[in-house]
C-alpha cells in the first residue's frame, strides 16, 4: 500500500507552527507496513490543494489531508476535496447532531468563556462534507473528519489527528516490514557494505546519523525472508553494536 500526505496551512509554511502531524503519521502508516511515498505541505490555497489531492488520488493508494477543515475563513480544504472530485458539500444529520453535542458539551463545561466572548457557531459550516463522504468521529474536538474514495480528511490540531487516524488506522495495513541496525562506524567506511546488501537482496537501505552518534542502517522490504537475510548479512558485513 503506497500513501501520501499532505498537510495544509499557511502558519506551517511560515514556520508558526511545527509539522509534527506529518512526522507522526508517517511513523503510524510505516509502522502499518505501508509505504509513505510523498509528503507535501500547502498554503490555504483551495484550487492547488483541489488538483494536488486528484491528481495523487489517482496515483497512490491513500491519501492523507491534514489541516484546513472547519468553520472559519481559512478552512477550505473540505471544499477543495469536493472540487477534486466533483462533490458538492452537504450538511449530514449525523454530523450536525454530533457538532451540537460537542458545542453544548463546551458551553456547560467553560460557561464564563462562553460568556465573555459571545461564543456563536455556524453549525452549518462546520458539519458540511463532500456528498458521499464517510464522516469520522472526532472524539477530540469539534471538527469532523472524513474519507472519500481514497482520501482521508483530518483536522490539523496533532490530539485531534490522533483521534481521527485511530478510526481508521486498520485500514491502512500492508506487508512491508523494516529492520534497523545501529552501528559506530561512519558512512563512509560502509559504502562498500551498503552497496553489497543492495547488491545481493531485493531490499531498499538506508544509512541515517542517530542522536547518540551511531549511524543507523535500516533495511526495508515486502519479503520477510529477504529483509530478515539482508539484515543478516548486514551484521556480518558492519560492526552492529544494538538493533530493534
């Protein structure tokens, strides 16, 4: 299974906001044993993010949209993924009853908040999506999420990305499997090794400096046998001082 991600918002390019999101699912959909191909990240920008999300629904198995969903001025990515393919966006009973709850959930729990600054919610607004969209419950805040053909919307708060992803994690298996290998040797001492692994065993590897200045190998692949070989061999070939 191959997937993309994107992630939206101009306060991400401008350096306001870290892109931790796309860190973490890319761990998340690895960890699956799926293949992360591409990540991108885009401004608010409804027609570029519209033909990016066709154009890579077409061409990967998954994709995931972070960021941009909601009620306020800036929250165009729901109306772009209706662009991508071709949907209006509707008002569902479901989701509507669901932003309801949790608006009323808000009041009673921060009534001085809500008090103060004249809390008013366009329902409307915040429970459209694309005709035909599978909605996602959001158990962390406000914003639903959603799946349309291949495409997984999401809201960009990271707690609220991990609510929504987790109802849709199992959907996201595949049968590539990694094993990593921890080494003090530097990369240049290993070209050879390297170049031999790729040489040998139908594996992709890659060589990464770690935080505790051992280089780390990590061998990737479909075929458990291959993979488990190639990371055999590897042992041989470098000097391996831990692994998982």
């Amino acid at each position: 299974m191959d997937a993309a991600i994107v992630t939206v918002g101009d306060e991400v390019l401008a350096g306001e906001t870290a892109n931790t999101n796309a860190s973490w699912l890319a761990g998340e959909v690895t960890g699956r044993g799926a293949r992360v191909r591409r990540i991108l990240t885009m401004p608010d920008d409804r027609a570029a993010i519209g033909d990016r999300v066709r154009r890579w629904a077409d061409a990967y198995d998954a994709v995931i949209v972070t960021g941009g969903l909601g009620g306020t001025h800036d929250d165009v990515t729901a109306d772009a993924i209706a662009d991508a393919f071709g949907r209006e966006l509707v008002v569902h009973d479901e989701v509507r009853a669901d932003v309801i709850e949790t608006v009323a959930a808000y009041r009673d729990a921060n009534p001085e908040l809500v008090e103060a600054h004249d809390l008013e919610i366009d329902v409307a607004a915040w429970a459209a999506l694309p005709a035909g969209a599978r909605y996602v419950l959001n158990d962390e805040g406000l914003c639903p999420g959603f799946v349309l053909d291949n495409v997984y919307a999401m809201p960009g708060v990271p707690d609220e990305v991990r609510a929504v992803f987790g109802r849709v994690a199992d959907e996201f298996a595949g049968a590539e499997i990694a094993r990593t290998l921890y080494t003090p040797q530097p990369e240049g001492s290993m070209l050879a090794a390297l170049d031999g692994v790729r040489d040998r065993f139908d594996v992709s590897v890659g060589s990464y400096p770690d935080t505790d200045g051992h280089n780390r190998l990590t061998v990737r692949g479909d075929d458990v046998d291959a993979v488990e070989a190639a990371a055999g061999w590897l042992r041989e070939a470098v000097e391996v001082v831990d692994e998982e």
